[in-house]
C-alpha cells in the first residue's frame, strides 16, 4: 500500500497493519514520546495498537522535543 | 526491566556509535545537521533530533528516561535545579488570578517561591496543614488549579494521607503534585499513590555525594489533563502529553532552565547507586536517632522511624518500611546548637541533604532566616532545632562526632 508520512509518499508491502506496527516499521525514533495524527485526527496512543492504517492514509508523526511550536 | 536497580542502570536508550557502556557527556551547546531540511524537521517536530542544549541533549535526554522509567512515568523534563523543577510546573498549569493548595510545612526555598514570586504573579497560595487535609476541601474553588506537597516535609517530617489528598484532588479534577525529593522513586511510588506530578531535586538523593545541582519533573500519566487550560497548540497536537508538551514548549525552552549535560551525566553516575545509598542512608538515620535518644542534652528527636512518632505507620505503608535519611533534634536552644555545630569534627554545617556526608544546619537561622515566627512554627522550625542528613559513613563515627560535639568541654 501506498501511504505518505510526513508529507512523504511510502511504500508498504502490507495491505493494512496497525498503527503500532508502522512505529516499528519505520524504526520511529522515541516512540515512547510520538504523537500521531491520522487522516488529520490526532491518535491517542491507547489507539495505536487498535487503530489501522490503510492504503492512501495520510500520517503525520510529531515530536514536543524539537524546538518548534 | 522490573528491578530498581536494573533499571536505574539499564533504562533509556544510548545511540553513541562508539557504545560505550557508560553513558557519554554530550558537552556540545549546538548540534549540526547534514541539510536544511533534515533541520526543518526537527524544529517542526516531525523528526526526532536535538539542536540545542537549552531545548534537548542526548546525555539529558537519557537521564529524564531513566527518572521516568523508575517513576514509571509517561515522560520527564529534567531541569537546572529542584526550584525550577516547581518553577516550571507551577508556570505551565497557573496563571494570573489562579490559586494554589500547598501544603504548609514546606522547604524554605519552596515556599520563598511561591511567597515572592507568584504571589507577585498574582497566584494566591491557600497553605493546609498535611495533619487535617481535611481543610483542603474549604480552600477548593474554580480558580484552584493544583494541590502541591512534599512527600517528606522538610524539616518538620510530616508525611502525608496520600490517599485522602488523592481523594480530594480526584473528586475535584484538580492535579496532585509531589515533591518526592527525600523519598526519592526508590521509597515512594508515585504512581502508585496516586500523584499526577512528581518532582525531585536531584541535586539530594538522587545525584549524591553532594557534587551537582538539577532537577526533574515526571508525569506520572494519571492525571487526565483533557480539560485542563494549557495553550491550544499543545493541547490538539499532543493528546498523550498535554501537560509535557505544555511545560517543555511554552515554559521550559523559554525561559531557559536546562540542566548541564555534565550535571545530568552526574545524575546519571548517581542513580547506578541510588537504591545502595538510600538503604544505608535510612538506616544510618534510623541508628542515629536511637542513639541520640540516649543523649541527655538532646530535649527531643524526630525521625518518622521512631516507635512512637505519628509518622511511622505512614512511612511503613508509603515508603516500603523505611523512613528517609532525615532527622531533626533539639536542644535547649540556639546557643546549644551554635555550639554543637561548632565543636563538629566530622559533620559538615552545610545547606544541603542527601550528600554522602553527614550534614548539620540550624534551619532557623538559615534557610528559614527573615520568615516570621507563625511561618517558621507551620515549617516545624524553631530556634532550637537542628537538621541532620545522615550521610554513608560509618554510623558508629556520626554518633561520636555528635556525642563529643554534645557533651564535649
């Protein structure tokens, strides 16, 4: 499935998998302290491991540590 | 990872490609990135990276996992000092016009910021005594945005009903915040009893031997902040972190609090130890007190541990039968404690606790200096009165020092 994280088209060789999953696919840096927004809907992370992510979805996955707003 | 010590030692992750066991000192104020973009995105947000080390560094970094993960926390922002430890979280959750609880035999320092500084901020502080915190109930209005604590009141060595604060605080919606700086995440689980915030001076227990100064705040994850007043930003983006997100990026990056890599590489050395020090500061103090129980000069002891001290039960149910490194004497006034002082061999007069020395200080004349009469009484301070933080020597050679300092010509 094609999805675009952080303004990026990705390629997945999966049909669907889980939010949780994708972090660690994507070897996310500090997933302990990610926020994740789906489709423009921020995620809880009790949602993470329920939540699927599906062809076409767009993910934005965001840090408070950096030095923007 | 289960074991304190284990994870004390173990926790956070080391990224340094050189893997050396021991966590490396990032003495670096800035951080380069290979393009514009890359560094676009780190200060967006949308990549994880340090710039600046008034905002994150690694060794930092790694100290405020480790904190959280022996607080079994959500996350930690470790700051310069235990005063900007509650600087920090009392400027994120209040604002001009707000009020506090606090209870009121709180460290000088503690309650000198709250008096001067957001006194003059217009935040009102109701003080409650930790004795009937009953009284919090009357205090609570819709201004009243957190109820502030120390785990161990210093000096006065109260310990609190945190399950009736919790309670209170729980039946209102309003966040419980604790000073665990004496207890440290090795006798009080602060999760576990029920606090939302919890913050340490690091400099104390959690450092040692006495060598640096920091602080860190922890939340603890129980609090539900949804509905909290935090600025809207950090409040759509980050659900999981409101509060985190909050202090970090509209307080602490602002004003300018950061730990030193090196004074978080202190506390990190610190914690490989902290569980073996705390066992044998507890114990020193609990030998010293029965020792100076026997010494006729010594008009009365106070150590949580005592058989007949109200605290005990509290301490065995909170901090898993141990009573904290803390205990306060008097004598027959401050002349006798002047003089005690001064005939100390061993026993350093300083203003600090927690050190691998033992450490004496007359609090009244000190840390309590120019506060009126009713407050230094609500603090547990008088001019009789000494503070002693039982440091790791031998406690055979404590008790001397002090027994020759007391009876000696």
């Amino acid at each position: 499935m094609k999805i675009v994280i952080n303004g990026k088209e990705t390629l997945i060789e999966k049909e669907q998998l889980s939010m949780r999953d994708l972090l660690v696919l994507q070897n996310v840096k500090m997933p302990e302290a990610v926020s994740v927004e789906l489709n423009g809907e921020f995620l809880n992370r009790s949602e993470f491991a329920s939540k699927t992510v599906k062809d076409n979805d767009v993910i934005e996955f965001l840090y408070f540590m950096g030095g923007g707003k | 990872m289960k074991g304190f010590n284990t994870i004390a030692i173990h926790a956070g992750q080391s990224t340094d490609p050189a893997m050396p066991t021991m966590a490396p000192v990032y003495q670096s104020a800035a951080f380069t990135w290979e393009n514009p973009e890359a560094m676009e995105d780190v200060f967006s947000g949308r990549s994880y990276g340090h710039l600046y080390s008034r905002i994150s560094n690694p060794t930092v970094t790694l100290l405020e996992q480790k904190i959280s993960s022996l607080e079994n926390g959500i996350g930690a922002i470790a700051v310069s000092s235990g005063m900007s430890a509650i600087a920090v979280v009392m400027f994120t959750l209040t604002e001009a016009g707000d009020e506090i609880i606090s209870s009121n035999a709180l460290f000088g320092g503690t309650r000198t910021l709250f008096q001067n500084v957001f006194k003059k901020y217009n935040v009102k502080i109701h003080y409650y005594d930790n004795d009937h915190p009953e009284e919090i109930e009357k205090m609570i209005n819709e201004k009243t945005r957190l109820i502030f604590t120390e785990t161990i009141g210093n000096p006065r060595l109260d310990i609190p009903d945190f399950e009736k604060l919790a309670q209170i605080a729980r039946k209102k919606n309003i966040p419980l915040i604790a000073d665990s700086t004496i207890s440290t995440p090795f006798l009080f689980q602060a999760k576990k009893h029920h606090v939302d915030i919890v913050l340490h001076s690091s400099t104390k227990y959690i450092s040692g031997s006495g060598s640096t100064i920091g602080g860190v705040i922890v939340d603890t994850g129980n609090f539900n902040w949804q509905n909290f007043h935090f600025q809207k930003t950090a409040a759509k983006v980050h659900p999981d972190f409101l509060f985190l997100a909050s202090a970090r990026k509209n307080i602490f990056q602002n004003i300018g609090c950061a730990l030193s890599p090196f004074n978080a590489w202190l506390n990190i050395l610190g914690l490989d130890t902290l569980a073996l020090r705390m066992e044998k500061h507890c114990k020193n103090a609990e030998i010293l007190a029965q020792a100076l129980t026997d010494f006729s000069p010594v008009k009365e002891v106070n150590f949580p541990g005592n058989k007949n001290n109200k605290y005990r039960e509290a301490g065995i149910k909170y901090f898993n039968n141990r009573f904290g490194g803390l205990l306060t004497i008097k004598l027959s006034g401050k002349k006798e404690c002047f003089n005690m002082i001064r005939k100390l061999k061993m026993v350093k007069n300083a203003a600090n606790i927690g050190d691998s020395r033992t450490l004496i200080i007359h609090p009244a004349s000190t840390i309590y200096y120019g506060f009126p009469e009713d407050e230094k009484l609500r603090c547990g301070v008088s001019d009789d009165l000494l503070r002693i933080s039982a440091g790791l020597e031998d406690a055979e050679d404590i008790i001397n020092d002090i027994k020759q300092a007391i009876f000696g010509g």
